[in-house]
C-alpha cells in the first residue's frame, strides 16, 4: 500500500453499511466486517454498547430492537404513567426513571431526551446484575491539597450474554446487546455534588427495595413477620395449593376450568416470588408489558 492509498483509507469518505450514506472519518465508526456505520444511524443504536463488536446484520437486529423499547415505551408506559419515579426529578445531565409497575427503568439524558431521533431505551429490572455508586477524583492543582470531585453518579451492570445466570441471584436474565458497564452521571461540579449523590442515595435504594435487599431485615419496634417471612409463607402455602389442586385436576379427569388455571398460575406465581427474592413479579411485569408490542 503507497502512502497515498494509506491516507485515503483512514481520511477518505467510506460507505455506511445501513444507509448507504457518504461518512467521513469524523462521523463514523467502524463495526466488525471492515464496514462502518454512520452517525445518524448510530442514533438508532443504544448509548450503551461499542457498535465494533457487531456486525452488520447484528446491529440490524439490535436497532429493531431499539425499535421495540420505544415503542414499549411510547404505546404502553407512557399513556398510563401518571407519576414518575426520577432520581433526580429533573436533570440537566442524567437520571434514572423508574417504572415499577413494568418492571423496568429507563436512564435520563438532557442531551437525547425530547429528540425524536433517539429511541428511547428500555432495562429490565432483572437484567441488573449490580449497582454501585461511583465518586471520581481528581488531583488538586496545588500539589498537597486533598483531591477534588470530578464527577460522581450511578454504576449499573447488566447481565451479559456471557455471563453464568446459574450462579448469580435467581430470576436474573441476560441482556441481549449490553455487557459494558453503564455509568450514569448526576453530578460534575462540586457545587452540584451534595445534593446530586443524595439522588444517587435514593436510586441505590430504590433498587435495593426492587431486589428485596433488605426484606429479611426487621424494624427496631415492628412485631410479626418481615417482608421475606411472608413471601416464602406465601410460596410454601402457594406450592401445597397448586399440588393439591393438580391432583383435584386429575382425579377430575383433567379438565380446569379457567377459575382452576387462574388460581394454580397465582400459586406458582407466589412460589417464584419467593424463589428469587420478589423479584419474579418485576419480570411478569415486564414480560406483559413485551408481549404488548408485536
Ligand atoms: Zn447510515
């Protein structure tokens, strides 16, 4: 290769894989295949995940998914979401808002909300493996001074397609695109500081409630059972009823009625919960909100 075909190759124009659009070396970024993709179709990818680890046909599927989520978002949360559970409230940076009775959060970005560009993406609460608050520092200009707050937010990771669900907490799945660590930003100033890790404090403990951290816990002066008590009381009782009626069932010839079948899903769905900490309820949710949208 002449050094003139060596320039061409990284400042000449290339072709996107997905639009066919011209893109120069500024606006692009090269996926697996020796192909690129521009970035405006880029936008139709999630925030989250390095597009080089794809190809093309997996970054087809991936923005079909994106499609989804938005639509998810747009045709089944949205018109029935009157209050918005957000840390913080409002943000000129990021956020977490979450929607418990779907069992799924969403992460804020002034930067990509209200532009109809961006689909809006969709987590399922149990695809979350961790979550972490995150303090970055840096080093005082004055050599000897303590070091000052550089940024400070959330720290989300998700399940990864790679990742062994069997030996981590039960009812996890994995997400089908995202294996890097999600950082969600509050707070970029020391002014700002204070007020924002307060936010993070809440969206750490708003997923500790999801994950039923501390369900086993009981108050200083609360008598009788705690949350998690309950929920395997609730699974054991669940378990005896649905044997018992399964065998009503087949002493009966095997016909259930619908009442029948209502009431064995309401029983097995009380053992799941109690399997996996609770957690079984968010992804019902969630899968009911999927099964919406065709
Ligand atoms: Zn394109």
């Amino acid at each position: 290769m002449g050094l003139g075909d060596f320039f061409k190759n990284i400042f000449g124009k290339k072709t996107c894989a997905f639009c066919g659009g011209e893109c120069g070396v500024m606006s692009r970024t090269k996926i697996k295949g020796d192909e690129y993709i521009c970035s405006k179709c880029d936008d139709m990818c999630s925030n989250y995940i390095r597009k080089s680890r794809f190809t093309k046909p997996e970054l087809e599927g991936h923005m079909e998914y994106m499609k989804r989520c938005d639509r998810i978002y747009n045709e089944v949360i949205l018109p029935v979401t009157v209050k918005h559970t957000c840390y913080p409230s409002a943000t000129s940076r990021q956020g977490i808002e979450f929607f418990d009775s779907f069992g799924m959060f969403r992460i804020m970005d002034s930067s990509r909300d209200h532009n109809d560009r961006y689909p809006t993406e969709l987590f399922r609460y149990d695809q979350v493996s961790s979550y972490e608050i995150y303090i970055d520092e840096a080093d005082a200009e004055e050599p000897g001074k303590p070091k000052v707050f550089d940024e400070g937010g959330v720290i989300i990771r998700l399940v990864g397609t790679k990742d062994d669900t069997t030996k981590m907490r039960k009812g996890l799945r994995a997400h089908p695109y995202i294996i890097e660590e999600i950082k969600v930003c509050f707070a970029t100033n020391d002014r700002e500081k204070e007020d924002y890790l307060k936010y993070a404090d809440n969206v750490i403990a708003h997923f500790d409630a999801i994950f039923g951290v501390h369900d086993d816990e009981r108050g200083l002066f609360s008598f009788g059972m705690t949350e998690k008590e309950k929920r395997d009381l609730k699974g054991t009782v669940g378990f005896a009823k649905a044997a018992m009626e399964a065998v009503k069932v087949a002493k009966d010839g095997g016909e259930m009625s619908e009442e029948q079948k209502a009431e064995i899903q309401q029983n097995l769905n009380a053992m799941e919960d109690a399997n996996t900490d609770g957690l079984a309820a968010y992804t019902r949710a969630a899968d009911s909100a999927e099964a919406k949208i065709n």
